[in-house]
C-alpha cells in the first residue's frame, strides 16, 4: 500500500509511544483506503486476539461500528482516530472537527470568489465520517453551492485518481475559477492536474490536511 503521509506519522507516533510506555503493539491497515471489506477483516483479526486496546480509523461511519460494539462487549478498550464511528461504546474519539473544518474551507471559498463563481470539489473515501462532516460543513458555509458546485467526486485516497479526476472536471467545466481538496491525496492530486493543465496559479486551490 501507499498510505498518504498522515498515516506513516501516525505510526511513527505509536511506535514511540509504545517503546515509552512499554506497551506491545502491532499496526495493519488495508490497501486502500475504500477497502472496507479489507478493514472489517482486520478488525474482525485484532477482536480475535483480545488486546487491552485497539486504536481504529474507520473507513466506513456506519459498517465498522458493529464491530466496536463487539469489541467493547468483549472488554477491549477502543479509541476512534481521525474518522468516527457510529458507535457510543468507543472510549474517546482523538480527531479534527470535521464538520468546523469544511464551514472554514467553504468560507475561503466564498471570500477568494466572486458571487456565482464556481467551484469542484474532490474528497477521500465518501463513505468515511471525515469526508461526510467535510462536505457537509463546505457546502453550509458556501451561498447557493448545489448551484454554483460543478462537480463532486471521491478520489478514495488515491492521489493518481485525484488528478484525473481534477483533469475530468476542469476540462468538463471551463467555468471553474476554485478547487477544493478535501484531504491530502485529493489536495496533491489537484496540484498535479493544474500543473499540467497549465492552470497553475490560474485556478485557486482551496484545501487542508
């Protein structure tokens, strides 16, 4: 797998941690970040070894959420990072607010443009709290977005799928003066689309993470 930045500096923090506090971990992920079957099949492996504690970012709000609850049920202690889950037997969920976070990026969007000017937007896996909370939170701050948006899409942390997928849209709709990265990969992959559109510096790119 090729995980975004974000998740090696996640496990680079756990690793330090453990040795710190003298904690045996392992760490396993998916290939993709929209393998959600991939993630319920580790979760489902970790369950089975009965640790003291399992540290989860859910691909999936709704799907991974049974299987915290079967966690929990079985005395394991769960903390949610970065992406929630639909669960209230979780410990603590250690993350941004989502949902505060896409109000400030829509409000960006609505000082950097003028009034009718349109946007695109590309986001990660759309099944993921994070995204979720993103759009919603985007879309609220920005006056008559479902007009002026031109297109929506999710690059499913793939930032090759991203590029394309910038291309597709900008090439589709000349009228767009503003993207928006709602993550990393779609962030880079919109960077690489400008460039080699030649639209660098042309088009405004409004992201995060």
């Amino acid at each position: 797998a090729d995980p975004p930045d974000l998740w090696r500096i996640v496990e680079m923090g756990a690793e330090m941690a453990a040795r710190e506090f003298e904690v045996a971990w392992e760490v396993a992920g998916p290939k993709t970040e929209n393998d959600i079957e991939g993630q319920i099949e580790l979760v489902r492996a970790a369950i089975a070894k009965r640790p003291d504690a399992l540290v989860l970012a859910a691909g999936d709000y709704e799907r991974l959420a049974p299987l915290v609850d079967e966690a929990v049920n079985t005395g394991i202690r769960v903390v949610v990072l970065d992406s929630d889950v639909d669960s209230d037997g979780k410990a603590c969920f250690v993350g941004t607010d989502n949902y505060e976070l896409g109000q400030k990026l829509g409000a960006l969007v609505e000082e950097r443009l003028q009034n009718g000017e349109r946007f695109g937007v590309i986001a990660n896996v759309e099944t993921s709290f994070t995204a979720i909370e993103r759009r919603r939170g985007l879309l609220d701050a920005i006056e008559n977005a479902d007009r002026r948006m031109a297109g929506f899409a999710y690059c499913d942390g793939s930032m090759e799928l991203a590029r394309q997928q910038a291309i597709d849209m900008l090439e589709q709709n000349p009228d767009i003066t503003c993207m928006v990265g709602l993550n990393e990969s779609s962030a880079l992959g919109i960077c690489f689309a400008l460039e080699e559109l030649g639209l660098a510096g042309k088009i405004k790119l409004i992201t995060c993470d």
